[in-house]
C-alpha cells in the first residue's frame, strides 16, 4: 500500500482509565478506530506491514510464535519486532499482520499505544496496549464469529506478492468485516466483583504464555496469589489453573482440526512448555491423547 501521512492518537489518562473501565466504550473506540483504517486503505494511506514468513515454528527464547495470525494496529509510539530473520518497525498509522506460527519478540518506543486483534475459536478478540508502568494490556473483549473468514483472507494478505491492488482489496474486506463483526460481541460473563471481571480478562489474553502462573496473574491484579485463588473458587467453583487448561485445551483442539502443526508445536503455542505435560492435561479432559484426537477427528462433541 502506498505511504500516507497518519496523525497519531494520543489519549489522556482520564480518557484511557474510562476505556479501561467500560466495554462499551472500548467497543466504541475499536469501531471509530476501524472506519478510520478503512478509509485511510481506501485513499493508500495507513500502510499494511506483512514480515515474511521465514523461520516459523521455531522456538526461540522471547520470542513465541502463534497458532493463527495476529494483527496489530498501531496508534502512536512505536511498536519494534524481532523475528528469527528480520526486524520491523511499526509506526502509527500502520498495521501489521504477524502470520501464524512466526515467532515474535517486541519492545516499544514513545509515547505508545496501539490494538491488538487475535483470533480465538469462536471469533476474535481486541485489547489496547499501552504504556503505564511499563507496557500494560487492557481487558480482552471477544466477538463472536468470523474466525474462518479472517484466517483465511489473513493468510491470502501474507502470500500476495502482487503489485499491490490486491493487497488492498483484501485490507479493505479484512478491516469492514472486522468493523461489521464488533456488532457481535461475546456475552458479558457473570463473574461477580470487578477483580474477578479483570482475571478474565487477563487469562484470556496471556493464557498462552509459557510463565503464566497463578502468582504472575495476582501480581498483574494487584492482590496476592492466595487471595485471588480462594475468590475464584468460591464463585467458579474451580481451581484458577484448571480453568487456564480448559482455555488452552479448547485452544488446542482448535489448531489439532485445523492446522497443520505437530503435537508438540500444539503444546508450545497453547502455553504448555513441555508436551508431556500437555498431552496429561489434554487426556484428562477429552479422554483421549492429542495424537489420536487428531486422527480420529473428532469433534467438539467430545465429553471432557
């Protein structure tokens, strides 16, 4: 795409702890955020990064690789990747797509901001990244289908090697179905007090982190470890880590279906650093190793 003067977004920190605190107005600064991108596609302005896909799969300290794409939108500050065999620097007003399965560290720059969009089973999800302490997550909010769709016009944008309209046909369908797809956002779960409100929503975005841990999520929440597992059994009714393996075992099922990546690659997108361990929490759930799940091909109507 053609280069196009972007101003960058700053927003104060009144304005940022009000988005912090309501989805409904982060939904709203996603879609405002979205209308822009389309029309700044349309006149060749906020330019797509796409790294070339070199290296994927591997495992890399720092730098942990995805099961399907992730996108970045970039608002102000700059955002610095490292892949196994480039770096790139995203600026604002840019975007870039990270193709599934290429490995990725990253540290910032300036006065910082930016969207992250990642795909989930079920549909996708956005969060605000930003600079407060150090760099900071907002919540995750989730919405509900086009998982497919954007998988696969997210790959045809890493494979165009064209001379550039198709790339932009392709931005423009990916950005107005994801501005459509915020109209159908996940159900608010009933979760009780804010702190368990923002567990969720931490465990959503870093459930695959291989350092995830009851006592990184606590210090994250501002709370001690003991105190926030005795809550969250008393309102879920299960240990925290048992709902962080459920979340990366429905993830798991996702990529054995669908993807081409072995067992082991599996276990180390989905959190877990050694695939032994993984295939025990993934055989106390469905009842079956994640080598035979996926030859049988089996379904989500497994009983766990």
């Amino acid at each position: 795409m053609e280069d196009g003067i972007i101003k960058p977004l700053f927003l104060t920190q009144n304005r940022l702890e009000s988005l912090l605190d309501s989805r409904a107005e982060r939904v709203a600064f996603y879609a405002k955020m979205l209308e822009r991108r389309v029309a700044e596609a349309a006149r060749g302005a906020g330019r797509l990064r796409v790294p070339a896909a070199r290296g994927l799969r591997r495992r890399l300290a720092g730098k942990p690789f995805h099961g399907d794409p992730e996108f970045f939108f970039q608002e102000s500050g700059v955002l610095h990747f490292e892949f196994p065999e480039e770096t790139m620097a995203l600026r604002a007003g840019e975007f870039a797509l990270i193709p599934a399965g290429l490995p990725h560290g990253e540290r910032w720059t300036g006065r910082f901001l930016n969207v992250i969009l990642m795909v989930q089973p079920d549909g996708f999800s956005l969060h605000l990244g930003f600079i407060r302490d150090g760099m900071r997550c907002g919540p995750a909010d989730r919405f509900i289908g086009l998982t497919e769709r954007l998988v696969r016009t997210a790959e045809e944008l890493a494979e165009d090697d064209g001379d550039g309209m198709v790339r932009r046909g392709l931005t423009l369908a990916l950005l107005g179905r994801l501005r459509a797809g915020l109209e159908q956002p996940t159900p608010d779960r009933e979760v009780g007090p804010p702190l368990l409100r923002r567990c969720h929503e931490l465990i959503e975005s870093h459930y695959a982190r291989l350092d995830f841990s009851v006592e990184w999520l606590a210090s994250a929440l501002g709370c001690s470890a003991d105190h926030l597992s005795r809550i969250f059994r008393r309102r879920t009714g299960l240990r925290l880590m048992e709902f962080v393996h459920d979340r990366r075992v429905a993830q798991a099922r996702k990529l054995l279906r669908e993807s081409t990546l072995r067992v082991a690659e599996v276990a180390w997108v989905c959190g877990f650093s050694r695939p032994s361990y993984f295939n025990r929490i993934f055989r106390a759930r469905t009842g079956m190793t994640p080598r035979f799940f996926r030859v049988g091909k089996v379904g989500d109507n497994v009983v766990p």
